[in-house]
C-alpha cells in the first residue's frame, strides 16, 4: 500500500513539474507572440507614417501647401473615398442583392429620381452657392454633414428593407455631392499656386480622389461582405462628420468677399451666356456623359444576361472569364482609364484645353466604331477604358475652361449648370442603355451611339470652323479699317506733300 502511495506521489510531482514546464512555456511562447505582435503593430504604423509623409510631399508640391491647394486635394480625396464607401454599400441592397429582371426596374427607378431633382434644383444651386462666396468652406462642409446624416438614416433602413427612404437617401448623397463639387471647382482658382496651370491642378485633384476611391471600393466591398451594408454606411458616416470639421478648417482665403452692389438683380448662368468655348466644352462632354451611362448600363445587363458572345451558349467560351470575373475586368479597366486621363491632363499643362475636349470625343467615336464592328471581351476592355478616360479628360478641361473664362461672381451658377446637365445626360445615357439592352443585340446599341457620337463630333466642328471663319473675317476688316486710316493720316502729315488750299 505505501509502495502504490509513493508511486502515486511520484506520478504527481512529474505531472505538476511537466504542467509547471508547459506553463513556463507558455508564457515565454505568449511574450513571444505578443513582441511579435507589438513589431508588426510598429511596422504596421512606420508603413503607414512613410506612406503619409509620401503622399503629403505629393499633395503639397509645388506650392500647394502654401496656398491651400494640398488641403483641399486631401479633402476631396476623402470625399471621393467616403461616396465610393456608400456606393459600395447601396450595391449590394438595391442593385446586386436583387435578380436580374428586378433590377432593372429598380436601376431604372433610381435613375429617374435622380433625373428629376436635378432638373428642378439646376436653376437654383448656383445662384444660392454664389450668394454664399464668402462662407464657402461652411458650404462645403455642410454639404459633407449631411451626408454624414443621410447615412445614418440609411443605415437604420438597411434592416428592414426599406426600399424609398434608400433611394431618397440616395438622391440627398448624389446632390449634396455634386454641390460639392461645384463648391470645389468654384475655389479652386483661389487656392492655385503660381507654378500650376488649372488643368494640371484640377488633374491632380481628379487622381487623388480617383486613387482614394479605388482603394475604399475593395475595402468597402469586403467589410459590405464580412459586416453588412448597414455598418460600411456608419463609417461612412463618421467619415463624412470628420472631414466637415477639416472642411470648415480650410485657409479663410477660400471664401471671397461678396463684391455685388447692393440691390442689383441677380446674376442667372445659362448656356446661352457663357460663350461659345464654354459651350462647345460642355456639349462635347455632355455627349461623353451620354456614351458613358450607355456604356455601364448596357454592357453589364449584356453581361448578366449572357448575351456577349464570350459568354453566350453555343459559342466557344474562356471558363476563366464568367459573369463575375468579366464585371471586374470592365470595371478595372475604367477605373485605369480614369486615372491615365488625370494623369495625361497633369501631363498637357499649358496645351488648349479646348482642343483636349474635342480630341477626346474624337478619339471616343473612333473606339465606338471599332467596338461595334469587332464586337467582343478585349474590344468591350478598350471602350470601357477609353470612355472613362475621354470622360475625365474632358471634364477637367471643361473645368479649366470654366474657371478661366467665367468671373469669380457667376462660376458657382455656371458650375450649377454644367454639373446639372452632366448628370442628365449620364442618366438619360443609362436610361437609353438599359431599354437597348432588352434586345441583346451588342451591334445594335453599340452602333446607335456611335451615329449619335459621330454626328455631335460634326455638329462641333463645323461650328467651331464657323466661329473660326467669322473671327478672321472680323479681324480681317478691322486690320483693313486700321490700314486705311493709318494711310489716310499719313497722307495728311506727309512734308513732302504741297499744302494745297482748295478754295484757290
């Protein structure tokens, strides 16, 4: 018996030394985990610190961050993120989370209500951004709180489905964005530096807010996946709150002094009056707009119903590109076109913005007719990339145009405007898109909108080779006019000429 006792007291003291080893083990294997943990968290933070300070110097280059300019870059580059967090999050509970016949009822909906807000406020925008010069950055940044709110309300709506106050919620965004915008380019002159062109300061805004964008789009979507709609719509929230409060903290010089006389009548802004090169920019580029909300709409219901023919049955098909992966591809290669035209339009500097909007067209309706006769995967890759390119290359000339011909008292009116009927024309193009892809013909579409493209290209340039003709003749005339009464005073003045009286 006290054999079997020393045995069992043995036992213990090797199982109490064997659990005293594990624990020591264990604890120096914690320390271990933990200090590995703290330098990754460190090299976590140096990488982001680098990152910062890299993308900072970029920001503020050149003069930017004297003037204000690089403060607004970050600005807008967090707005772009904060929408693209939004629209990530709407996808997937109005557009993707539904079958294919139900959206487009849903997408045509949405499209109509935002078409009709925008056509009502068109005419009032402006007029009240230009009575608000001087407070122009609590503009902004009301325009930011709101949509801080309207995410809030949208995310209480996620839940139980509540379909109107999404779309109505979802309208508020889309205006108060576009009123951002048009605050945006309206100051953008008064923050540029001395050895930075418009065009070149305007791209390097576009590829901040397009780089940001890209990066919120993945992230968004994997949180959308992991968390729900509902909780990427807080984050955008907080997002929005807290760049209000960097809205508000622009440098004062941003707001411009209310120069108006007193009782005179207000200043309205049409395109009847802002000149011939202000509107033959905005045509070119409502035509892009048109082409581009034809282009996304119509290719993804082609898409999604199998009507491509890399994707129809009965033809030979690539099993890696199915219905997923060809969305992700077309949208890759937009979002790469939009960043080459900020990038070429950083690069033109001093060129004629003017030219720069009709080369784009061109180049469109060139790529428009190819895709539509050699229909297919890598011709529906080029179309999407060089619409999206010709798209921001064109609408930060017109920027430029804009803020270069148009007065300080107006631009926010003209801005309105243009703005408006950009929107119009993306939604009447989408609209178009959506109706021609009921036929799911690629040709068809494909070769509508580029008759209509070709034909606006013409329109412009015979207008432009008009305006141009009637220039030279003016010029023509008053040289003719200079000319002859530099003769006639030289005749009069000439000393070798007898002074004759003519009543002798």
């Amino acid at each position: 018996m006290e054999g079997g006792w020393g045995r069992a007291r043995d036992i213990s003291r090797r199982v109490a030394r064997g659990a005293a080893d594990a624990g020591r083990a264990t604890v120096r294997a914690g320390r271990a985990t933990a200090g590995g943990t703290a330098r990754a968290s460190k090299a976590t933070a140096k990488g982001a610190r680098k990152v910062g300070q890299a993308t900072r110097r970029l920001t503020y280059a050149n003069g930017a961050g004297r003037t204000g300019l690089g403060r607004l870059i970050e600005l807008s580059a967090g707005n772009s993120a904060s929408d693209a967090l939004v629209t990530v999050a709407l996808a997937s509970t109005v557009f993707f989370g539904v079958p294919v016949g139900e959206a487009r009822g849903s997408v045509a909906l949405y499209l109509v209500i935002t078409m009709l807000p925008f056509g009502l406020l068109a005419p009032f925008v402006g007029p009240i951004l230009d009575r608000f010069r001087s407070g122009r950055r609590y503009v902004m940044a009301g325009t930011l709180f709101g949509r801080g709110l309207l995410c809030f309300a949208m995310a209480a709506a996620v839940g139980p489905g509540d379909l109107p106050t999404l779309f109505i919620g979802a309208l508020g965004v889309l205006v108060l964005s576009k009123a951002y915008n048009v605050s945006r380019a309206a100051i953008m002159p008064s923050v540029l530096p001395a050895d930075i062109t418009l065009v070149s300061a305007n791209a390097r805004v576009a590829l901040f807010t397009l780089v940001a964008a890209g990066v919120a789009v993945p992230v968004g979507a994997g949180l959308t996946a992991w968390l729900g709609s509902a909780l990427v719509l807080r984050v955008a929230m907080v997002a929005f709150l807290l760049l209000g409060v960097v809205a508000v903290r622009l440098p004062r010089h941003v707001d411009s002094p209310d120069l108006e006389e007193e009782g005179a009548p207000p200043r309205w802004r049409t395109l009847l009056k802002v000149g011939p090169a202000v509107a033959e920019a905005v045509w070119a580029n409502v035509a892009l707009r048109v082409f581009s909300g034809f282009l996304l709409f119509f290719l993804l219901f082609l898409v999604q119903d199998k009507a491509v023919p890399w994707l129809a049955a009965g033809q030979p098909q690539d099993p890696f590109f199915d219905i997923p992966k060809t969305i992700a591809l077309l949208a890759a290669g937009a979002g790469l076109g939009g960043l080459v035209g900020a990038a070429v339009a950083n690069w033109t500097r001093n060129h004629s913005p003017q030219l720069i909007v009709l080369v784009t067209l061109a180049v469109t309706v060139v790529t428009s007719i190819a895709t539509a006769i050699f229909f297919g995967l890598w011709t529906a890759l080029a179309i999407s990339l060089v619409t999206a390119f010709a798209q921001e290359l064109g609408k930060l000339a017109l920027d430029a145009i804009v803020q270069r011909e148009i007065g300080e008292e107006v631009r926010s009116s003209t801005f309105g405007v243009v703005e408006a009927m950009l929107q119009l024309a993306w939604v009447f193009g989408g609209l178009v898109g959506l109706v021609l892809s009921l036929s799911e013909s690629s040709v068809a579409g494909l070769v509508t909108l580029a008759v209509a493209l070709t034909a606006t290209l013409g329109r412009l340039l015979i207008a432009r080779r008009r305006r141009v003709r009637a220039t030279d003749d003016k010029l023509r005339r008053q040289r003719a006019e200079a000319g002859g009464q530099d003769l006639q005073l030289t005749d009069t003045l000439d000393p070798t000429k007898p002074l004759t009286n003519p009543n002798s």
